[in-house]
C-alpha cells in the first residue's frame, strides 16, 4: 500500500458537471434492472385515455340530445369535444413531467429506516442526487414511452382542431413542462421531507394525491369548476402540475397573460425549492439517526 | 495534537411514550408524553492520529450514538468534539471527504448494481483522480480476494461478500479517520477472520485511525491496543485489553488437582467453588488471599496439581456491564 494518505484534490465544476452525469448514468442503469417491470408500467398509463375519450364522447352527446340548439360544437368549460379529448391527451404530457412517482414515500422509508445516513456521511446533497436520479428516471421513462405517445398522438390527430400553436406558444408550454417537473419534484420532495417530524406519512401521501388529482386539472379542466371556488383553485399551484400546460398548448391563456402566468409559476418554483432547503437542514438537526 | 478531541458530549433523545391499548392510542393523539432518552451523558475521549480503539459496550450502551456524532449523522445535545480539526455535526464537505463510516447493518451500495458501478459513482462524489482510483481499488479487491465478484449485482452476494464490497467502497477515498460500527456482525469465523485480517493489515500499512465497535471480543483481541468501555452513556474505563482484568475483577481462578481418594469437603471457606469435578476443583478466590489459600491446602491436602488464571475476559466484562446497567 502506498503508505501514508495523500490529500485528495479540491473538486472543481468539471467534476461537478461529471458527478452530476455519472450520477444519472447510474440511475438509469438501475432503472434497467428490471426492465419487464418498466415497460409494462409505462405502456399500461395509456389505458385510462381511452376510459377518458369514451366518458366524454358519452356527456357531450348526452348534451347534445337534451339541447339540440344551432348546430355549434356544445362546450363545457370552454371546451368542445375535440378539445377535451386533446386536453386529456396534452396533460397525460404534463404528468409525464410532473408525477414523480414514488418520491415522497421514497424519502419517508429512507428517514425512517436510516438509509438517509449515506447523504449526510457523503460529501453529496441528497435534494440534488434525488433530483438528478428523478432527471435518469424521466429519460428513461420518455425513452420507453415515445413510441406509445406518438402512436396515441398520431391516431388522435384529428382530435388537435387547431393544429400547432405559434412558436412563442410552444416555447411557453415547453417552458411550462420543464418548470412542471420541477415544481412537482420539489413539492413532493418537501412532503417527504415531513417525515422528519412525522416517520408514518403514508396518509397524507394519498391525502396530498387526491388533491393533486383533481385540483391539478388530471381529472377534469379546472376552468369547469364553478366561481369562486375556480378562482381559489387557480391560486393553487397544484394546476402547473397538469392543467396550466395543457392550457398554454389549446391557447386558454390569452397571449398578454402568458408572461405574468410563467412568472407566477417560476415564483412558485422558487418558493418550492427554498421550503424544500430550508426543511431538510431543519429536518437533519432533529434528526436522530434511526436504525442502527 | 489528537486527531478527535471529545468533551462531556452528550445526546438525549425525546422519545414519544406509547401507552398499551387502543384508548391511550387515541388520547395519545391529543396529548402526547415523552420521555427522554439520555443516549450519552457525557463521554470525555481523546485519540491520537494512527491508534486503533474499541469500543465496547452493552446493546444500547451510547456506543453507536457516539459513533454517528462523530460522524455528523446526528446533532448533539450538549458538549464539544473535533475530528481533524473539524466538527462533525457541521458536515462540511472538507470533512466529508477525509472519513468514512461503515455501518455492519446498512449497507451504501446499490442494491440491483454491480458494486463496480457503486465505485465509480463513489470515484465522482469524491472526486478521486483516475489513476488513484484504480490503484486503490485494485489494491483492495487484491486484498480481500473479491476481484471477480465486482461485476455482480450486489443483491447476489453473500453477507460476508456484500461487508468486504462495503468496507471497500468506504476505504475508496483513503479516509484518514475510519469508523467501524459492528464491521463482523452476523458474519461467519471465516468471513469474520478474513476481516480481522485485512483491517489489521490495513491499518498497520496506511496509519488510518480507526475507532471500532464490535461484540465480538476476537475482534478486539485482535486488532485494538485500546480499549474503551462505554456503558450507561459513560465512559467507564480506557486503557488495554489485559487491564481490564487487573482493574475490575478481583479474583483469581484456582484448579486444584486432588489425589485419589482426597475429596475435603470444606474447600467452601476459601472462597466460591465455581466447578467440582473430582479430582478437579474449581475455585474463585480473592486475588491477596491466593498465597494464603494455596499454602494452606497444599499443607493440609495431598494435592497432584495447581494453576492460577485470570477469569476470562467475556465474564469480567459482562459482569462490568452487569454492574453498570
């Protein structure tokens, strides 16, 4: 053996930028441990579309028979039909952003069973490696799930009435998509961050997804919801996790206010991730080393 | 100047009192009651660079505690302690880099990869050149004779396996202080003697100062000049391994070997008859009254043999313990 210990040398932002990629490598490859498992996952998200177009086909005919009217496409909510249909498709996008599926209750088992340890020992920062694995996870997921989506998207084509949005739409709703997953990894990276004061937080997972499932605009557009409670929800920053996306891409949001409302959402992200810092260092000073 | 300096460190824990019943269970909801847990109570304890310490201690002792203050898992209650210089609990990332913590009963690796791809992950957070890394990697696998099994998913490995790819990933940084919390815990004799060996060597090679926890008192035997018992959340003896014996136990154990026929029934008055199998008979005595007893019976018994020993070690520490808690 060499003898004595030399110093290590002082890491610099080349090796960062390489941590950070070797991180990801190596999330991905764990991600291909169990590839049957994964592809099966990711194909089986596609079946609750199909439920979601035939439901909607179902209430906009029933409308249709109760009030015959002009011969104008019924709307609900601003939305016709086809809409609809796009924008359950558009925000099955959005969730694939911002779902991070298995996050919060990931951070509690580890708090709660000591594995947290190995990020306080390391010289690494578990909100930063957690994100960079979620950032593998997500490649790997869109990698497996393209096909799918194009497929879907192709073979709904006729739904998309109004074709592209203009490039500075795009661009919006792209920025929307980034910030979502953002947003969704920091909010619930922070209600795992619970578990330092609460180990059990199974139940407010689930509590916390339901709300998500609806106030998000998964289940239904939220401009359906009636005033006032709308104008609470739209408060919210749940709607940047599915609706907000969707609605920059089918033009609900007048060109004047996409500025202010990506403004308001980078807000949201900011306020996510200093609620998220700020919780850790105060979660790992009451921390009492579980487990061994 | 000492590498860890520790003064009157202290730990207590609030730990939430759960009554029997599905009533209490309810009421706890709404007024909870705690009670705390005084883990360490003030351990005072200074190591100088290059020694190899035990710890020992009785399950629940502060050992562990201890060990995850030093190592910045946890903030202390009250009292101070460096390591290089540094103070643990702060985890600066300077710090970080220079120690490693390797935990019997957690494991660092990935699960579902080789440990191979733990490594090198290990390489970046560290930030530990190529060549060095190579180098030491292959010094280690050498060592521990684990070569071939880095390509292997670490869930396909055995516990003995799976601790040597553990203590390599923790040793791949060339820590300068190392700390080893139940490195042989439900390991096999061999696996646990390949261990033993291999820290020894390690340890006598690189003068990593190394601060172990172990129950298994071969272990200690084997690799540590010092000893320091904790019991109760306090240190209650530092010294060597022999020591102990000459500090905390009194006694001394007499065999004596009678000649046929001899059998005295009155042994009892010259301490405890511990074991009677004639001829043979077994006595603890006080350690100034052995020149007295051993006169006395050779003048009054026809007696084939004698030998005098320490208790064994195991007893007189788990009577210590004993005493303690």
């Amino acid at each position: 053996m060499s003898g004595t210990t030399v110093p290590l040398p002082p890491i610099g932002f080349a090796d960062r930028v390489r941590t950070w990629w070797v991180i990801c490598r190596t999330a991905l490859a764990e991600r291909m441990a169990y590839r049957g498992d994964f592809a099966l996952g990711t194909l089986m998200r596609f079946l609750p579309i199909i439920t979601q177009i035939f439901l909607w086909g179902a209430i906009f005919d029933a409308i249709a028979e109760t009030s015959p009217g002009d011969g104008t496409p019924k709307r609900i909510g601003g939305f016709d039909l086809a809409e609809m249909v796009a924008y359950f498709l558009l925000t099955m996008i959005a969730r694939a952003f911002s779902s991070m599926p298995g996050l919060a209750s990931g951070i509690a088992g580890q708090v709660r069973q000591g594995e947290i340890k190995k990020y306080l020992i390391q010289p690494i920062d578990l909100i930063a490696f957690l994100l960079l694995s979620r950032v593998a996870h997500k490649l790997a997921y869109y990698a497996v799930a393209i096909g799918p989506f194009a497929l879907v998207f192709f073979l709904c084509r006729d739904y998309f009435t109004a074709g592209f949005p203009p490039p500075h739409v795009m661009v919006a709703f792209i920025a929307s998509l980034m910030m979502g997953f953002l947003i969704g990894f920091f909010l619930e990276a922070a209600i795992g961050l619970i578990s330092f004061w609460m180990l059990e937080i199974n139940s407010l997972v689930l509590i916390f997804m339901l709300f998500s499932f609806f106030l998000s605009g998964h289940m239904f557009p939220l401009s359906l919801l009636p005033e006032p409670i709308g104008w609470y929800v739209n408060l919210l920053p749940l709607k940047y996790l599915a609706y907000f996306p969707a609605a920059i891409f089918l033009r609900k949001i007048p060109d004047d206010e996409l500025m202010t409302e990506l403004l308001i959402e980078a807000a949201w992200l900011v306020f996510f991730v200093i609620l998220c810092r700020w919780m850790y260092s105060r979660g790992v000073r009451r921390y009492s080393g579980y487990g061994g | 100047m000492p590498i860890i300096e520790v003064r009157e460190l202290t730990k207590y824990y609030r730990v939430h009192r759960k009554r029997e019943g599905l009533g209490a269970s309810f009421r706890g909801l709404f007024r909870r009651e705690y009670t705390e847990v005084q883990a360490v109570k003030g351990i005072n304890l200074t190591v100088e660079a290059g020694e190899f310490v035990a710890f020992l201690g009785p399950n629940g002792a502060g050992k562990t505690t201890t060990l995850k203050l030093l190592s910045g898992v946890i903030n202390p209650t009250g009292g101070t302690a460096t390591v290089m210089g540094y103070v643990p609990w702060e985890r600066r990332n300077e710090y970080r880099r220079r120690f490693a913590l390797v935990m019997g009963q957690k494991n660092q690796l990935w699960w579902d990869l080789p440990a191979q791809e733990s490594y090198r992950l290990h390489q970046q957070i560290y930030g530990i050149p190529d060549d060095r890394f190579r180098h030491t990697l292959d010094e280690l696998t050498d060592l521990l004779d684990v070569t071939k099994l880095l390509g292997q998913p670490v869930r396909e490995l055995s516990l003995g396996e799976r601790m040597k790819m553990e203590l390599i990933a923790a040793l791949l940084h060339s820590p300068e202080v190392l700390f080893l919390d139940e490195p042989t815990i439900g390991l096999d004799v061999i696996a646990q003697h390949t261990i033993q060996q291999f820290l020894r060597h390690y340890q006598q090679e690189r003068g990593t100062t190394i601060l172990l926890t172990s129950h298994y008192m071969k272990d200690v035997a084997a690799l540590c000049q010092r000893v320091v018992i904790v019991a109760g959340g306090l240190v209650q003896y530092d010294g060597s391994l022999a020591g102990i014996v000459d500090q905390f136990s009194g006694k001394k154990i007499v065999t004596l070997q009678f000649a046929v026929g001899v059998r005295p029934d009155d042994l009892a008055r010259h301490g405890t008859v511990l074991e009677t199998q004639w001829p043979r008979v077994k006595l603890g005595i006080t350690r100034a009254d052995v020149p007295r007893v051993l006169a006395e019976t050779l003048r009054d018994y026809a007696i084939e043999d004698v030998s005098v020993e320490d208790p064994p070690l195991e007893e007189v520490i788990a009577d210590l313990f004993h005493q303690v808690s």
